[in-house]
C-alpha cells in the first residue's frame, strides 16, 4: 500500500512539473561575488602575537587604507607597511613600496569570520588574525606633520624619546578616558620648526608640547625650509681615487651618503660596490650595513655584458677626513686593511670627458678630440725616424670615467720625401684595444700587439 502510495505522489509530481513548462532550467554559471566597499577596520591580532592594523588614511596626497603589519618580536625590525588599494573584496599591494631597495611584500588581506582578517604573503605564510581586545575609544586623536620633519610621542610628561632612524610623521592615539601626554616635533635636515596647529588652529610655537586629551582632535607639526642651512655632505660629493680603485659620493636627499666604489682588474672585469650610509654630521663618519658588491665584465664594445653578485649585506664604516679624503674599512676585506680614497681635483674628476689636448709617451704622442656623447676620437704618432711615422686612429667609447675601449681601430705608415710630401702605406684594420687611467697617466693597451705604452699630459 505504502509503496503504491509512493507511486502516486511521484506520478502527481512529473504531472506538475509538466503543466508548468516540461523539464527544470540547466543550473546557471557560478555568478561572480558582489564587490562591496571595505569596511572591517582597526587592530587584530593571532594567537603568536602577530598584530596588523587596517585604518583609513585621509589627510594624505592619495586617500586609501593604511595597512601594517607586525611579525616577529621586534615592533621596528619586524614592522612593514604601506597604503594598499583594495582589488575586489580584498586589500592587496605591496607593504614594501615606500623602500626601493627593499624586496617586494605582496600580500593580500580579506575578511574572515564575522570580525577577522586573512592575511596571505605572496609565495609565504597565511595569518588568521582576530579583533584585538581593546577598551572602546571614545576619545580619538590624530597627530601629523606638514612639510619635511616627524613626530615622536609618549604618555606622561617626560619628553620622548627621538628615533631618527625610523621617524614617525603621523600618529593615532585611541582613549577610553583622558590622559596627558607628551608630543615633541623635530625637524629633518633642511627643515625648522614654525609651529603646532590644532583642529586647523594655531595652538604652540614650542616643538614639545604636554597637552591633556580629553577630546578628539587633530594637532599638525608645521615645518619650513631653513634657508640658511649648508649641508655638511655637500663637501662630501665628488670623485675619489685609491690606486686603482675610484669612488664617487653623492647625497641622497639632505642625510644619506650613497658610494659607489669600481675597482678594474682589467678592462673586462671589474669589481662594484654599493655603500649607503646617514654620517654623523660632527664626526662625518658611519658605520653601515646592507652593503653590496657585484664583479662586472663587458663585451667588445665595452657594455655591461654580467653581474654576478658577491654579496648583498656587508658591512663595513665610513669616515671623511679633514683632508678631504675618506677612509673605507671593508669587513669583507680579504686583506683587512683600510683604503683611504683622495679626492681628486677638478680637473682630473673629469675623467676622459674634459680630454687633454695632447698626451706623450718618449717620442709617441696621442691627440684626443670630442667625439660625440660618451666617445673620443684618438689619434696616436710614432716617429720610427725623420722619414717614417707609424699612425693609428680609433674611435674609442667611454666605459667608466677612467676607462675607454676602442674595436674599429686602424694604422698605417707614413714616409716623407725631401720635399716634405709624404706617400701612406696601405691601413690595417681590426684592432682593438683600451686606455685607462691610473695615478694621473694614460695607459694605451694594444690588443693587436700585446704592448703598454703610458702617456702623460703635455
């Protein structure tokens, strides 16, 4: 009977389905997720302590959310971030941009649960976080800076503690209750302090400020260029030598020092490094780490060719000296002694750019003439007697500053008859060869000849 049942019903049904267009629709495709605006903001934390913050960034050149993140125990060692643009329903960008010589940290944050975030590292780990438990705020305070300086803050009346070496120039303090505390401006380099503005008004002139917050408020450090200041690293810039080895120094931005050290083994091979460095402005030294070294080797026509990293964290310190030279002390050093690199003049910084009108060697001399951006046009004599000079010409390409490498060069022979016209042999071509610099004289390699011939000015 039961089972008489069942058939009836399912009868009843196909009838059913039937009066109401035959079979059921094929299922559709997957449809994509609706994109919604991002909304889950503040501060979360995992169960090893890791912590990441999301916070919407208004008072910058580009509004967007701020995202950092902290993994390890160092809060400054093991701290990234940066503003991340949302992609669909996630945050996702690189924590690292800001810093150029830094390697890339993609990640990707998206919601999780009812209250939490998935951070993923791109090619690394995944990190659940959850809502930090924290006393609900009510009092919100924004702290940020207008022009070149930063901020440093601390809860009570004694005055902060400056890091110039991981500066803040923005803040956020959260209250459950009021509290006093203290916030001090410092300018960087360049800069001076004009004033603090709260809520969009003059409020002090004194960089250190102890101020009760008991409401929310927005206080800006407004900074100005110094017009009178000379920064000390200015004197610092330029061409320096060390045997073979030639430096150059130049500034990056109004603190840093970046070196560049070459050092040719050959024309083909040389060694480069990397040296970047923030002196201490009384003493012009600093010790640094991060430094990098590379062994280049060029092609024919003297183009870069291989780079084949030696290594990427060295360390080492730098100091300039009062005479104008600087001290390098490598701790890589295979020799262990310090080189001290001396600044050369003017004139020699120069290098093959600012070219001699006339070099000699015994009784051979080479004339050098501007070729064109990054070439020089050589010619080179060599009195065999009164009667016969043997010739060479060539078109040689700047590779460094103390480095010239030539492939398209010819010569030839010239005989004088007694009545001074001259008749020239007939030019031999493909040779190859190179000049370089060392100690104020000009080196001619011959490639043709295997022979080294050093020139001085004239």
């Amino acid at each position: 009977m039961k089972k008489t049942l069942c058939l009836l019903l399912a009868f009843a049904m196909l009838l059913a389905l039937a009066a109401c267009g035959g079979a059921a629709p094929a299922p559709t495709a997957e449809q994509e997720p609706e994109v919604k605006e991002w909304t889950r903001t503040g501060y979360f934390t995992d169960e090893n302590g890791n912590t990441l913050s999301v916070v919407w960034m208004e008072d910058v050149e580009v509004p967007g959310w701020y995202v950092g993140v902290t993994i390890g125990d160092d809060p400054v060692e093991d701290s990234r971030g940066g503003m991340l643009p949302q992609e669909g329903n996630s945050l996702h960008g690189d924590l690292n941009a800001w810093d150029e010589n830094a390697e890339p940290l993609i990640v990707t944050v998206t919601e999780e649960g009812e209250d939490g975030l998935q951070l993923v590292i791109e090619g690394g780990e995944t990190y659940h976080f959850k809502e930090m438990d924290l006393p609900k705020a009510t009092i919100f305070v924004t702290v940020n800076v207008e022009g070149d300086g930063a901020i440093e803050y601390t809860e009570g009346e004694e005055t902060p503690e400056i890091d110039p070496e991981y500066p803040f120039q923005s803040a956020v303090i959260n209250l459950a209750e009021p509290a006093t505390h203290t916030i001090l401006a410092w300018p960087r380099a360049g800069s001076r302090f004009v004033k603090w503005t709260k809520n969009g008004e003059d409020f002090s002139t004194e960089p250190q400020i102890t101020v009760l917050l008991d409401e929310s408020a927005d206080f800006i450090a407004v900074f100005e260029e110094d017009l009178d200041w000379v920064n000390p690293l200015d004197a610092c810039v330029g061409e320096y030598q060390c045997d073979r080895a030639r430096a150059h120094v130049d500034t990056i931005g109004n603190e840093d020092l970046l070196i560049t050290v070459e050092w040719g083994s050959s024309a083909w091979e040389m060694a480069r490094w990397f040296i970047y460095g923030r002196p201490d402005p009384e003493t012009m030294s600093f010790q640094y780490t991060g430094g990098s070294k590379s062994i280049i080797t060029t092609s024919e026509d003297g183009s870069e060719e291989t780079e084949e990293p030696v290594y990427e964290e060295g360390t080492g310190s730098i100091v300039f000296n009062e005479d104008g030279s600087f001290t390098w002390h490598e701790d890589q050093s295979e020799s262990g002694s310090d080189m001290v690199f001396e600044r050369l003049p003017a004139e020699e910084r120069e290098g093959f750019d600012g070219l001699w009108a006339e070099e000699i060697a015994g009784r051979c001399t080479a004339e050098f003439s501007y070729a064109g951006e990054g070439s020089v046009h050589v010619v080179i004599a060599w009195p065999d007697s009164a009667a016969v000079h043997s010739c060479w010409e060539m078109t040689a390409n700047v590779y460094r500053d103390d480095i010239m490498i030539y492939n398209d060069g010819h010569s030839w022979v010239e005989t004088y008859a007694e009545d001074g016209s001259y008749t020239v042999s007939d030019e031999a071509f493909d040779q190859s060869g190179s000049f370089y610099m060392e100690d104020g004289k000009l080196h001619w390699v011959n490639d043709v000849t295997g022979e080294e011939l050093v020139f001085i000015p004239v």
